[in-house]
C-alpha cells in the first residue's frame, strides 16, 4: 500500500522532471495557451505571385516550395489564395490550360485574412466554420506577412504533449498483426 507521503513526494517528483524537461517553467496545456498571438506559432513567409501569373507556374512555384498555397497579389496587396484544392476542383479534369490561364481566374478572391496579434483560437474558428487549410496573414495595409496552415496550429498543439504523441503506437485500435506476414 503507498502511503499519502509518498503519493505527494512522487508529484512533486513528476512536477519537478517537468519543470527540468522544459528550462524551469512547466508548461501546461489550457485555454490561454489558445489566447496566444498567432504570432507564436512563427508563421512562414507568405509566398506570393502576381494576379498574371499562369496557373502552372503558380503550381510550379508550390511544387518547388513543397507548399500547399500562394497568396495572390496586385501591388502587393492581397487579392486572392491560390490552394491545392483550387487545382483540384478548378483545374484537373476541367479542360482548362494551367499554361495559358491566369491565376486570378482559379483563385478564391478577397480571402479571409487574419493579423500576427489575431489569437490562435480565433485562427481556429476560422479554420473550421469556413473549411480553410490555409489563412493568410496580413498587416493593417493588407500586405501578406505570412499564413498560417491547419499542420502549424496541430504542430503547436502536440507541443504541449510530446510525450503522449510521440509514444503512441503506430497502430491506433490495437490493430496489430497476430501472425507473421511473409516467407
């Protein structure tokens, strides 16, 4: 039987290995970590291309960068997205020339946009009441600074439980091979 001692001596042990693991401060995943800037997740560079540029080099141009979307510009303002899915649904299978057709008439047009100071949460909401992958980020003269992707947020999160992800097995549900498969 363990005794109430020690049961508090290993909580604090525990406390303590986590307060190590992260340079003293322990870190604790709850709804101010969601309150954070967008800023913390240290958003790429936006890639942009001009409203002209071809499809297929906008396609290009994400192929090369291995990036799922370009941002849309006229004068260096923001005035479009251009995404995987926008090949995918505008593109492939539509009979259209990705040589000889502008980008801009692919693109989503005037996308929502969020600022570096927006919170992580509302990026989330965002994310999931609209169905977006991708959210531009911009500063007050709706010049691209940056976006921020779905895999930036869940990479974020899964910081706060390395742990717990990173030693899960590969399998979920047990699905394990019983017999050996092979010669």
């Amino acid at each position: 039987m363990v005794k109430k001692d020690e049961v508090g001596e290993f909580i604090q042990d525990a406390i303590a290995e986590l307060k190590s693991e992260k340079g003293g401060v322990e870190r604790v995943f709850d709804a101010e970590m969601l309150r954070q800037p967008i800023s913390v997740l240290e958003p790429r560079s936006p890639v942009v291309v001009e409203a002209q540029t071809t499809a297929l080099e906008a396609i290009t141009t994400m192929q090369e960068q291995r990036i799922g979307c370009v941002l849309v510009v006229r004068a260096g303002k923001l005035k479009g997205i251009f995404t995987e899915r926008d090949v995918l649904t505008q593109v492939v299978g539509r009979g259209v020339d990705p040589s000889k057709t502008p980008v801009r008439k692919l693109m989503t047009s005037d996308p929502e946009s969020l600022r570096l100071t927006d919170s992580i949460a509302y990026a989330l909401n965002k994310m999931g009441v609209g169905g977006y992958r991708h959210v531009p980020l911009v500063d007050n003269a709706d010049v691209p600074v940056g976006v921020i992707s779905v895999k930036d947020i869940v990479n974020y999160l899964v910081g706060f439980f390395p742990k717990e992800i990173m030693n899960l097995p590969t399998l979920p549900r047990g699905n394990y091979a019983q017999e050996r498969e092979g010669a």
